[in-house]
C-alpha cells in the first residue's frame, strides 16, 4: 500500500510524542492485508515494544461478534428476530420500565408497554442501558446495591429497562442478553459456541474471553488519561473466571484476528474457506434495524470512563445488527453504508463494503473517545483511503 509510510508516520509520532502509549492498526481488502504497523510499548511501567500480535481488551467490538453468533441461530431457526425473546429468556418476559425516582428516593417502576424482541437487542432500542451514559442507572443501581455489568455477574442482568422496548435509541447492555440467547438456543456456554462455530472457522486463535498463558505473554497493559492528558497505568483486568460471559464486551484479541471477522463481513459470511453465514444474512445486518430512529449523543454519566460520545455529529446515524451505519461519507472516506463500532479501551474498526476494505485500531486506554486516540484513528484511516485512490485499483464509489 502506498500510504504505508503516511499511517505509520501518523501512528509514530503519537507514540513517540507520548500521546497514546502503543498502538496497532491493521487494514485490509476481502482477500488480502493491506497494512499492519504496530508503535510505541504495549504497557508503560515496562519496556515491551509493541507487536502486532499484541492482546487487547476489545470490550465492544464483542458486539458485532456476538451478533454474528446469535444470527447463525437464527439461519437455523433457534433464535427469532422479531418472537417475544421472554420466550427464550424468561428473566425478559415482563420487563420493568424505569420512570424516574419518588420523593424518598425510591425508584418508579411500571410494566413496558410491547415484549423486547431480538431485533430491539441487537439495536439497542430494548431499552436496557449502560449506567456510564445514563445517570439514573447509576442511581439505580447505588439504591439496590445490584453490581455493575462489568463485574460479569448475573445480578448485573437484573436492571429495569429506560424506555419501551422500539421507542428509541439508547448503547446499553442488550448484546450480554444476546449472549445469553445464544446459550439458551444453542445449550452451548458462550466461550465455547463463539470458539466453535466463529473463532476456529476463521482462524482467530488469540481470540476468546479467557486469556489463555500464551496470549498473557504478549497482552497490552490498560493506561487512563489524568488531568493535564498525562498517560500513566492502569491496572485493569477482566474477571477471568466469570459467572456469564459478557457478550457485550467480554472478549480479549489481536488486531490481526479482528481483521479476519471483518473480512468474513466484507465477503458476505465466507472466511477461512468457510461459509459461517449466509450473503442474505450478512446484507441484512448491514441494513438499518431502527427506522426513523436514529443513534444519538451518548452524554457521559463517568468522566473517568468515558468522553461525550457523538461520532460525526453532523450525520445522520442508523443501526443495523449489531454495526453503526453511517449515511454520508466520512471526511475520512469512509463509504455511506458502512459499519462500525468500537470499544470502551479506545479500540475500533470499520467495513466499507462499497470500496472492499476493512480496518482495525487497538489501543488500551481510558476514558473513551479520547482524543488523541481518535486523532490517530482518523490519521489511519484517511491514510488507508489515499491508499486505495492512489493505487486506482477501487474507484471511490
């Protein structure tokens, strides 16, 4: 790719500035890598450089995997798209719409008004949020002393929805209850459904919600941003005994593995010499799930987590099963189409199906949506689109 020197000029001089600690980008065509580069060192309290096949926390990015998972099911006709889920997953039978808090304090419940179906899970219009966007569930979960989602406990499952289920957009933790549909449709534990029918299939052996002894040796530390925009570490870990597996975020990977679960998407379900979905499913995931509604500002409930969210706030944003869509062309290049999403350590990806092309950028740190983090995402993608212009060989659509 011509632009090889232009992104690792872009990825370098963040790490040596000490924007960002390290970094690892990976891009590619269908059929074919187009760049890999790896900068600066994988934890800051110790002198590994990094690699490309450094591990990560992808948290997110589990999102479209899961996803992926539970749409296989539904090829086979265990799982249903639009069937009340209550049927598979009793705990979502009768949910509990959140209204607001009495005058002692005391939270307001009332019945929802449809059944949440698979559908409203993948695009997160079931109502269920996440308490770093949404203050009340802070609140709520503060006032029952029930876990964070984080703790991958199943108390944590056990949150009031905050609106009717197909009434709006709102990120929350519906992908874990995909995760769970999976297990009750398949009788098959998560980890184990996603080694078997995904990860193997494709290839991705550094892939998997258990960090295994190999992957240990080459996983990336967490860092956070203090005040000033110092990077210092982080000790973070996900707990690797966990009582449900976080479908929503639980995974830990490679750059070069993501690659290979976009590539699959680029090549409508087929990768590794296997066909793991059908093309139709896959276009249907890359249509708009959520009608008129759109994705909205994701304001920040826990500064220390997370920035404001609001990707491209000009444009129209939609949501398919499980991806981002975006309506216009990105100043990056990016095709109106395409599908995205990210993850809460600053990790992100993208497939452009219209310019068949595919990227993943690793970093490890928090809040999310930093800014430097996303100035060396942008510097990457933009450099893989001159990239691919330049070459000639994929006219812009």
């Amino acid at each position: 790719m011509q632009s090889k020197a232009q992104i690792d000029q872009v990825l370098r001089q963040k790490c040596d500035a000490e924007e960002i600690p390290g970094v690892v980008a990976v891009a590619a065509s269908g059929s074919e890598v187009l760049y890999q580069g790896a900068f600066g060192k994988r934890d800051l309290s110790k002198d590994d450089p990094m690699t490309v096949d450094s591990v990560f926390w992808i948290a997110s990015m589990t999102k479209a995997v899961t996803t992926a998972g539970a749409m296989q099911l539904v090829e086979q006709g265990k799982l249903s798209l639009d069937d009340p889920i209550g049927k598979v997953l009793p705990d979502l039978a009768s949910p509990q719409v959140l209204e607001g808090f009495d005058a002692e304090g005391e939270p307001r419940l009332r019945p929802a008004k449809h059944p949440i179906t698979l559908r409203h899970l993948m695009t997160h219009t079931a109502g269920f949020c996440y308490d770093l966007w949404n203050g009340d569930m802070g609140r709520y979960l503060e006032k029952t002393g029930l876990p964070g989602i984080i703790s991958c406990q199943n108390a944590a499952l056990k949150t009031p929805i905050m609106t009717d289920p197909g009434t709006r957009w709102e990120y929350g933790i519906n992908i874990d209850f995909v995760g769970k549909a999976i297990e009750a449709a398949s009788g098959t534990r998560l980890d184990a459904y996603l080694r078997d029918n995904l990860f193997t299939p494709l290839g991705m052996s550094d892939t998997g919600f258990k960090i295994t002894d190999d992957m240990r040796r080459r996983v990336v530390g967490m860092h956070a941003r203090g005040e000033g925009g110092a990077v210092a570490p982080l000790p973070f870990e996900l707990e690797q005994n966990p009582e449900f597996h976080m479908g929503g975020g639980g995974l830990y990977g490679t750059a070069g593995d993501y690659i290979k679960f976009c590539q699959m998407i680029l090549n409508k379900g087929r990768g590794n010499g296997n066909q793991l979905l059908k093309p139709e499913t896959v276009a249907l995931m890359a249509q708009n799930h959520i009608g008129d509604l759109v994705m909205t500002k994701m304001v920040s409930a826990a500064p220390i987590y997370t920035n404001d969210v609001d990707l491209y706030p000009d444009m129209v944003k939609k949501w398919g099963l499980s991806f981002l869509i975006n309506t216009a062309q990105t100043p990056e290049g990016r095709s109106p189409g395409s599908l995205a999403w990210a993850g809460l350590a600053n990790t992100y990806f993208w497939i452009d199906p219209a310019r068949d092309v595919a990227g993943v950028i690793l970093m490890q740190m928090l809040p999310f949506g930093d800014q430097k983090c996303l100035e060396a995402f942008a510097g990457f993608e933009r450099g893989v689109y001159d990239g691919l212009d330049a070459a000639g060989g994929r006219k812009a659509a």
